[in-house]
C-alpha cells in the first residue's frame, strides 16, 4: 500500500512541511480578508451596537440590520449616486487615457532612439517662461505664446546646432518616473490656481486631467519593461513584408502586450480609484468622488463608521470584481515584467 506521507517528487514538499504551509496561508488569508468582514458585518450594525463594543457574528451577538444601507441608498441617494458616476467616469477614463498615451510612448522608448539636446531643451524653458512673464505682464495670451515660439524657432537655428550634449532614452524614462517622486501636495496649489484660471475647479475634466498627468509616468516605466520583453523578431519579420510602425504596434505589439496592459490598466485605476488630495483641492459639490464622501462621515460627533462602512464597501468592490475577473492576465504581466532580461 502507497504511504500517502511519502514524497512523490524530489521537488515534492514533505507533510509536515505542507502541513505548515496550509496552516501559514489559512492565517495570512484570515488577516488579508478580516477587514472586510468587518466593514460588511460594521454596516450591519447600529451607532448604539458600534459604540457598544466589539461584537462579531450577526444573530448571535447582535441582530443585523440594513438601516445603514436604506440611509445612504434611499434617504441620501444623490449625495451617493453622484460621487459615484463621478468616480467611476474619471477613474475609468483617467486610467484608459493614461494607458494609451504611456503605453504608446513606453513602446517608442523601447524601439527608437531619441537625441534631445539639453541646450535646446533649456532654450524651450525658457521661452516657456518669457510666455509666462509677458502673460502676467497683461500681453494677450496667443500673442505671448506666438512671441515665445517665434523666439524658440529663431534661436533653434542661430545657436541650437552649437549644443552636442544630449539625452538618452533611459534619461527621458528616468525624468518622466521622477516626476512621482514629489509629493502631491507639493503641486497641488499650482495645480488649484491652473484650473481656477482656466474656469475648470470642481469639473471631471480638471481631475482627468490631473490623474493623468499623475499616472502617466507609471505607465511609462511598467510598459517600457514590458515591451523590452517582446521579441524584436516578431516586429522585423512584419517589417520584412511591409508592414508600418503604426501597423506593427497595433496588430502585432498590443495583442502581445495585453497581460501587461492589462495589469498596468489596474494599478492605475486603483491609483485613481482612491485619489484623495488632488480631489479634496480641485473639487467640491459637483465633481466629487466617494474618497471625499467617505471622509465627510467624520462629522462633529466623531467618525460615522457604521455610514463609512457601507460606503467603504461599495467603493471597493468593482475595483475587487475586476481584479478577481482578470487575475490571469494581472498575473501573467507581473510574472512576465518581473523576469525579464
């Protein structure tokens, strides 16, 4: 008879060692998924049951009720619905925006090389600035902008051949990945006075716009090591019988890419998702998302969990949904980004 204890590979883990294992995974999953039993069974609850004290399993230490859920679907359902779209609306569209303007130059980073002269990029700076200057001096701005480029374009040709020092790929992708080294806060009031001057504060535009801009670097840098891990091979032989970069990328790269597309798409959303700063400043009523509603529970009494929790709990679940749905290909584009070369 076949010892079922018996290693049946040298590869194989011996009992007590998967013994073990079960046991460390069962403990991790319970520390992983206890909060959100707790947010689901702290919506249950009345403020009375809250305040009153742990209790754990409903209709045996507190009989579970859906009032929460009837105030904030019923009593307030616009205060719920509303930075619900909107969280959705720019979530989504922020994160889909930032996947193909970072992924579409992650690949250009990868497949052609890029000479910027630093000289000519100082130059550029600082006609940037004089536009600026001549537009807070009360110049017309298309005037002041036409100025500047004017100016740019004639000093191009006179002095910018004399500049040779220039940049590489990998210092363009180091620049754009620095860019999420400050801290939002740093930005955020020049950010606020942009908008404001552009008559934009408290729209979704302004905040797609910012989580692009945001999110863009991330893209960059997690599709440019996915992309790297494509078989140059396979864009040569479409070269070979004639087909254009635009047509390679297209048909061959992105169909290759999807796992780590995908993958990318997730973490931005989630990034998105949870946005909290940038919203707080360049929002109020209108463009509001559920990080901002969340928060607003800490009333003068003290924080609302039993109301957080429902919210909580809505918020997070697409996000989970869409996770769990596309697993495979999350995990195909961590494995492949992370053992590449």
């Amino acid at each position: 008879m076949r010892n079922p204890l018996r290693r049946r590979s040298p590869l194989d883990l011996s009992a007590e060692a998967k013994l073990a294992s079960y046991v460390l995974l069962i403990g991790w999953t319970i520390v992983v998924l206890f909060p959100l039993y707790w947010l689901a069974v702290t919506s249950l609850k009345l403020p009375i049951q809250v305040n009153g004290g742990p209790v754990y399993v409903p209709f045996l230490d507190f009989q579970p009720t859906l009032e929460n859920w009837r105030y904030i679907f019923v009593d307030h359902r616009s205060d719920t619905v509303r930075p619900y779209v909107n969280t959705v609306v720019v979530g989504l569209t922020s994160a889909v925006l930032a996947l193909a303007l970072g992924s579409s130059a992650a690949y250009a980073l990868v497949r052609f090389q890029y000479r910027p002269r630093i000289g000519v990029i100082g130059l550029f700076v600082g006609c940037v600035l004089f536009a600026a200057i001549a537009t807070a001096l009360g110049a017309p701005w298309p005037v002041a902008v036409a100025g500047a480029l004017a100016v740019f374009v004639i000093l191009v040709q006179t002095i910018g051949r004399r500049f040779h020092r220039s940049l590489a790929n990998g210092d363009i992708a180091f620049w754009l990945i620095s860019q999420r080294m400050l801290p939002p806060v740093a930005v955020v009031i020049p950010v606020y006075v942009l908008f404001q001057r552009l008559g934009l504060l408290d729209t979704q535009l302004a905040l797609i716009v910012t989580y692009v801009a945001t999110n863009l670097p991330i893209v960059v840098w997690l599709m440019r090591d996915y992309f790297l891990t494509v078989p140059i091979e396979l864009e040569e032989s479409a070269a070979v019988d004639g087909a254009s970069p635009y047509r390679i990328f297209r048909s061959i790269v992105l169909p290759v890419a999807v796992p780590g597309l995908v993958a990318t798409f997730l973490f931005v959303l989630v990034f998105a998702w949870n946005e909290y700063l940038l919203a707080l400043f360049l929002s109020s009523a209108h463009a509001q998302t559920l990080p901002i509603t969340v928060a607003a529970q800490n009333a003068t009494r003290g924080p609302q969990w039993w109301y957080m929790s429902v919210l909580i709990l809505i918020m997070i679940l697409p996000v989970i949904v869409m996770a769990i749905v596309l697993e495979r290909y999350i995990s195909r584009g961590i494995l492949v980004g992370a053992v590449k070369g």
